[in-house]
C-alpha cells in the first residue's frame, strides 16, 4: 500500500514538472520520461537510450518528432550530437538529417524556449555547415522556427516558409 501511494506521488510530480515545460509550437508528442534521483530523463528514440531531459532536450526532442511524423524523415536518416570539426575545434551538431546515399542534407540547431534565436545562432550553424554543406539550415527554439536553403553556386542563401519534407529534399 505504501509502495503504491509513493508511485503515485512520484507520478503526480512527475506530471507537474512536465506541465512546467513549455508547450512548443508543434504537435504535441508522447514520451517516455522517468525520474533519476532529482533529476527527470527522455527516451531518444534516435540514441535509443535516456538523455537528460533539459529544456534545450525537450525541444530537441520534439522537433525530432516533428520530423519523423510530419514531414517523413526516416528514423534511421537522422543522426543526434555529430562531430564535426571547425578550426581544429570539435563541435556537436544538434540534428542532421541524411540522405539515401548518405548525404547530409539538413542541419537543425536547438535551442531551449527562453533563448532567442539571434545572429550569433545563424553564425553557429553556419560554421557547422563548413564540413557538412547541407542544402538546408533550421534553427528552433521550439517556438520559432526558422529553415532557410542554401544555393552554393550564388554564395547566397533564402529563408523559406515552410520546412520541406523529406520527399523534397
């Protein structure tokens, strides 16, 4: 019986501290999330482990969502955290999407809802667009998104309304 009021009382917390996360402005996803200690934790699907569930994390998990569901990326095209080298600098890309082939195709930089999405988030992903050369860059903050394609051969990019699906690419 104590067992039993102690797993409610988890789930009750549990509930709040997801009710404290910010809704996105994207269709609203199911998750696995259990509690480690004082901290909560999401399964991604991509890692296919537990990851911290951060705010950052829940946006990143979302949009990967998004993607698969929305606009038909298959689960296995999508590689989470890439290492990528810029300046002799390791750097971690947030989402890439791939090709058949495998070419990469998408970049997709997260960022946690209370932060803006400014120049210096654009100069972020451009610079790990150096070693990928990706046809296409998003930035989310899970309330503003921003896609824009990238047309090498006129050294110039244009930000698009609508993020492609995967058929498109």
């Amino acid at each position: 019986m104590i067992k039993a009021i102690l797993r409610l009382n988890n789930l009750l917390i549990l509930f709040l501290n997801l009710n404290n996360m910010q809704r996105l402005n994207l269709p609203e996803y199911k998750f696995k999330i259990r509690q480690k200690g004082e901290k909560y934790e999401i399964f991604d699907k991509i890692r296919k482990k537990y990851v911290a569930l951060t705010p950052e994390e829940w946006v990143r998990q979302n949009f990967i969502m998004y993607l698969i569901n929305e606009k038909s990326v298959p689960e296995s095209l999508i590689v989470i955290e890439q290492c990528l080298k810029y300046n002799k600098l390791a750097k971690r890309s947030d989402i890439v999407v791939y090709d058949n082939l495998p070419r990469p195709k998408i970049i997709v930089e997260c960022k946690a809802t209370n932060i803006n999405i400014t120049q210096h988030t654009f100069d972020q992903i451009a610079r790990y667009n150096m070693s990928l050369k990706v046809d296409y860059l998003i930035v989310t903050n899970g309330i503003t998104h921003y896609c824009c394609i990238i047309d090498y051969s006129n050294k110039s990019y244009r930000f698009i309304e609508n993020i492609p699906n995967y058929s498109e690419l």
